[in-house]
C-alpha cells in the first residue's frame, strides 16, 4: 500500500509516498481502507524533530493519528461493526501514527455520519476526541461559561460545538477575521492578546487552551485559578499549575467512545459540523504539512489517498 513515510526529522521536504506492507488488525482493532486522514499540529512537531525527546519514532515512520473509510478487516473480540461499514476514528496512539496511507488500523472508531463528507470525517476523530476529553477533565455542564483560546483552529472549532451542546456560553478567542466563522458556530467571538480580560468582561467558569500563545497567566487569573484550566499547547503548563493534557504516545490520557458518538449524533441532527482549512492528496502532503505549520489553519487539514 502507499503511506506517507519520512526516514529522518527535518522539514516538510523529507516526506515520501512510499509502498509498504499493508497492516492487519490486532484484537480489538479493525482495519480500513482510508478515504481521507488528518495531519494535526502534532504530526508535523513528531516529523520536524520538536517532539524527538516526548515522542520519538522508529525509522521509517508513518504518520497520521485519526482516519474514516470503509472496514475491510475485522480484529478478534471486535463486535457490533461489519466489513463494508463507514466509519471513522483513531489509530492506537502509542504508535504516533499510521493513518496517512490506503490502508489503517483503528484502535478506537464510530459510525460515521453520513452528513459528514469523507474529508471531514477523516479529519474529525483526533480534534473530537481532544475536545471532548478536555471538556470531561473541565466538567463542562449547562450554564458554564467557558473560554477557548484559539477557538477557530481544527480543535477549538469542535470544542465550541460540542460545549454549546451541553448548554455551556462559549466566548472563543480569534483574530477578527475569523468573528463570523465563530459565531456561526455558537460562540461569542473577542480577539485574542492583551487586555483579553477587558474584551471578555468579567470572569469565566473555565478555560480550555487550544493555542498555546503564551498567555496562560492571563487565563488562570480570568478562570480564578488553575484548576479550571486545561492546555493542549503550552508547554510551560507546569510553570503556571495548569494542566496539560494530550493524546499522543506512552502515558497519554485515557480515551472514551463517548465524544465520537456524541459528534456523529450531533452531526445527524445539523448541529455538528467539522471545518476543513484545506485538502491535499498523499503526493502533496509537504504543503499541507507546511499549511498546518502556519497556525492560522481554520479547521482540520486532510489527506486523500
């Protein structure tokens, strides 16, 4: 099968389309055959070298954590799914990686919704399941008033909708350009940087980071401590007593279900959408990489085999 591999850490260019042995499902796992795979900010930090020391990969390496197709093969134990169903969902984080080809081993899956194309579905499982795990670790409920910084990247936008679900007010922090997208979404827009507090108006019940902007101090003073604080991107977290939770790799937070069947639910009944910033196939995977690169990526970059 075709897999988007690099054989050493540097920039966008040591990615290569390469043939390898196609995987098989262990117990408890299912295989498809990949319509469309994420590339999250983590897959280029892993490729670059950033994470060499947290997250280090063996040679060659695959990447790509989160995939929706069509199942193919069917592990031992597995039940209540068939070949030929769609689905979409994640790879066995351990292995920080594997999506990004024809063919992939999930570890964790739903049924995906047919309001959702391939692309976004592809591009859903990863930032959907972050999203929902921060907002159980937040103890998000009706009538919380909850804070997301960079609320219009591939993960704050599902945050925003998937917490407006659970009948929280979501102020989301965004450059100007992006105020309408958020509000379309269901969150109350302000820019993002100094004087935030100002722009917000009084204090919230909590705060979910996706940015990792440097403005984590700012956040704890706005939420009333840094117990009801969560970062995804900071990695100076300690330094402000803040949380710091991540799916990736070897003693990553434990993972549910749960946040996969609530967004295909919500995506059912239209309230649940999933902002794509861009598609490339495999043979452009450089430039995609390069896109997620920026930051400024509104919504979940994707891959097409």
């Amino acid at each position: 099968m075709r897999a988007l591999q690099f054989h050493e850490y540097g920039p966008a260019d040591v990615l290569r389309v390469e043939d390898i042995p196609a995987p098989h499902p262990g117990p408890g796992e299912i295989r498809i055959a990949v319509r469309a795979s994420g590339v999250t900010p983590a897959d280029h930090r892993i490729r670059s070298g950033e994470f060499r020391h947290l997250l280090p990969v063996t040679f060659p390496h695959t990447l790509g954590i989160d995939a929706a197709g069509v199942v193919d093969e069917i592990g031992a134990g597995v039940t209540g799914v068939r070949t030929g169903d769609a689905v979409f969902g994640l790879t066995d984080l351990a292995k920080l990686g594997g999506a990004n080809a024809e063919y992939a081993v999930l570890a964790l899956w739903a049924a995906k919704p047919e309001a959702l194309s391939w692309e976004q579905a592809g591009g859903a499982a990863g930032n959907t399941e972050t999203s929902g795990r921060v907002l159980d670790l937040l103890r998000i409920t009706e009538g919380d008033t909850l804070l997301i910084e960079g609320a219009a990247g591939g993960v704050g936008s599902l945050a925003v909708q998937l917490a407006v679900a659970r009948g929280a007010r979501v102020i989301g922090t965004a450059s100007p350009r992006n105020h309408d997208f958020l509000a379309g979404l269901g969150a109350e827009p302000v820019s993002y940087g100094p004087g935030l507090a100002g722009r917000v108006g009084g204090p919230v019940d909590a705060v979910f980071d996706c940015a990792g902007s440097g403005s984590l101090g700012d956040l704890v003073a706005l939420a009333g401590g840094p117990d009801r604080v969560v970062t995804i991107a900071d990695f100076h977290a300690a330094e402000h007593g803040v949380r710091q939770s991540r799916t990736a790799g070897p003693g990553a937070d434990p993972q549910s279900r749960t946040a996969l069947g609530v967004a295909a639910r919500l995506a059912g009944q239209g309230r649940f959408t999933v902002p794509v910033a861009g598609v490339f196939p495999l043979a452009e995977a450089a430039a995609a990489h390069r896109l997620s690169e920026t930051g400024h990526a509104r919504g979940k970059v994707v891959l097409t085999p």
